[in-house]
C-alpha cells in the first residue's frame, strides 16, 4: 500500500500545483479584466486533489475569499483527500 500512498501524494501535489497556478492566473487575468478562468473548473482542480493549493492560491493572492462556496468546497476536499492519504498509510 505504500506505493499507492506515494502515488496519491504525488498526484495531490500536482492537482495542488495546478490549483495554486490557476487561482494565481485568474487573479492576474481579473486585475486586466482578460478573459477569465471559469469558476468550475477552479472548483474542480481543488475538489478533485488540489486542495491544499487551491486554499493556499487563495489566501496568498486573496483571490475568492469572499465567496462561501470556495471555502466549503476547499474544506470539504482537504477533508477526503487528507482521510484518503491517512487511510493508506494505515493500511
């Protein structure tokens, strides 16, 4: 089971990496008013393994903090990809 604990954490690092790149994009792009990163496909890349940089991007560039929605969706992921993560390690 170890080498699928390492290949989740490898795979929850690049979905983090690509989280944080995105919500510093789109802050960039609303800075200019350029077309913008739809907020589902943010939501998606931090939901579906990249939360911790989803919550981290936002923090840094306080890009989104004012809508609930990112928040909850960002703890919720932090909570199952951090159960997962620690339920292999145990097994």
């Amino acid at each position: 089971m170890k080498a699928a604990l390492y290949c989740v954490l490898i795979f929850y690092g690049a979905m983090s990496l690509a989280a944080f790149a995105a919500y510093g994009a789109d802050k960039a792009k609303a800075k200019r008013d350029a077309w913008r990163i739809p907020e589902k496909v943010l939501l998606l890349l931090s939901f579906l393994g990249g939360a911790a940089g989803g919550l981290l991007g936002m923090a840094l560039f306080r890009h989104k903090t004012r809508h609930w929605y990112f928040w909850f969706v960002n703890a919720v992921g932090l909570c199952w990809q951090a159960a997962l993560a620690f339920g292999l390690a145990a097994a």
